[in-house]
C-alpha cells in the first residue's frame, strides 16, 4: 500500500488541523473518525472512498468544502494521476 501523508498542522481542546498529502495511488487505509469533521482541498483531485457500504467517488475542487459527522469508517485512495491534498478540520470534544 502506498500510505498518504498526514502531517498534523494545529491542535488543540477544541479541534485538530491535519493535512493530508496523497501521491497517485496512495491510500489513508481503513479507519475511523471519532469527531465530526470539515475537508477543505488544496488540489483538483478524484477519491475512491471504500466504506463498509461500498465504494463512491468524490471529485475535489481547491476551496470547495464539504461536511461530515463522526462515525465515518472508510478508506480514502487517490484516484487520479496527479498529487493531490486537502486540509480535515476535525471538530474535536473537549472537557472545559
């Protein structure tokens, strides 16, 4: 498998930046998001989302965000030829 790259960027109580960097081919692998969450892409892009369910395509556009609530189980692949990344802004509980 060939992993992309997750480099956390900001966290804190509150909610967590992590960058995601995939080359083509490259995959999250399965797992799991325990907080609601916002992408937001850097690139064009295509994603093979594998969940539980089946498989789905998602076509990214820089800017373009969407939204998602805590649960998902999937694994995320670079469909395309080309580099792509996007930012996950995860809306993380905390205790104050």
């Amino acid at each position: 498998m060939n992993k992309a790259e997750a480099v956390t960027r900001f966290e804190n109580g509150e909610v967590r930046v992590t960058e995601r960097r995939f080359a083509a081919s490259a995959e999250t692998g399965w797992h799991r998001h325990d907080y609601d969450y916002v992408v937001v892409p850097l690139t064009d892009g295509i994603l093979r989302i594998v969940a539980g369910a089946g498989e789905s395509t998602a076509e990214l556009k820089p800017g373009v965000a969407y939204f998602r609530k805590a649960g998902v189980q999937h694994n995320v692949i670079n469909a395309g030829e080309e580099f792509l990344a996007f930012v996950e802004v995860e809306l993380v509980e905390h205790s104050g």
